[in-house]
C-alpha cells in the first residue's frame, strides 16, 4: 500500500458521491476540489468494487487489506508479527 492518504475518509466518500449522483462529471469534481482526476477517478472505481458493481474478482477495499498477496494485507501481516 503507498502512502498515506492526505485526503481523509470523509472527504474520499463526499467526493465520490458528488460523481455518483451526476451532479457533475469527474474532471469537474477534481477540478472543483482540487484533487487530481485521475486520484478521483480511482476513489469511485474503488468505490463501484466495494458496491458490488466492479468487474469480476476485483478486490473490494476489505479484501485487499487482508490479502497477502496485496501490498496492504503484507504490511498488516508483518506489523502482526
């Protein structure tokens, strides 16, 4: 997993229902809040995986925490060490 997010969770999720309720598109809501598209891009893709609307085994954001095939589920595996 890369670093830390300097967005906190509530404003991830704010985001991503600002472009799920097509109010507007994602290159506006990133310009508008001024987060990258493509980081914003990733938050809804991210967010359709953990809804169930994601392509076919896609990870959703608890599977890959607890993965240790996932660079997220490694490092909680070796911090439990």
């Amino acid at each position: 997993m890369g670093r830390p997010s300097k967005y906190s969770e509530e404003f991830r999720a704010d985001a991503v229902a600002l472009v799920l309720s097509k109010e507007i598109g994602i290159a506006q809501a990133a310009r508008d809040l001024g987060v990258n598209p493509e980081t914003l891009r990733n938050w809804v893709k991210q967010a359709k995986i953990d809804r169930g609307l994601g392509p076919v085994g896609a990870l959703t954001t608890a599977e890959r925490e607890e993965s240790p095939d996932c660079a997220g589920g490694l490092l909680s595996s070796v911090a439990a060490a």
